[in-house]
C-alpha cells in the first residue's frame, strides 16, 4: 500500500520534487520531506510554492526561448 502511494505521488503529482532533485542533485524523497516539513511550519505556503513550479514545469517549452530567432545587432 504504502509502495502504490509513493508510486503515485512520483508519477502523477506533477513530479516537482523529482525535477528539484535532481537539479539539486539530492534525494526526491529529502526534498519531499522538506516540503512537508516548511509546510508545518510555515502553515502551508510552500504548496503555493509547489503549485506555482508544478504550472511552470507543465509549460515549460512555453517559456523556453525560440531556437530559430533571429539573430539582433548585439549578438556576437
């Protein structure tokens, strides 16, 4: 039981602390922890930090810069 929850939690909870990870190069499950952790004692807004990179991680080929720009007078 407890395996299928933290299989859920790994794949379809937005997989930010995955993402966070392993830009950070810990754990998922530490970060994970802190989130919990910060949220006890902050009374919850880091899930509005969550929610916030959970949105930018669905769209981020929408924030990434065009590859075939074309290049501008300042560019080398």
């Amino acid at each position: 039981m407890v395996e299928r929850v933290i299989n859920w939690f790994e794949h379809q909870a937005f997989g930010v602390c995955e993402w966070l990870g392993q830009k950070l190069g810990i754990a998922s499950t530490n970060v994970r922890m802190y989130f919990i952790y910060l949220s006890f004692f902050t009374f919850g807004s880091p899930v509005i930090i969550y929610f916030v990179m959970a949105f930018l991680l669905e769209y981020k080929e929408f924030f990434k810069p065009k590859k075939n720009r074309r290049p501008n007078v300042w560019d080398f």
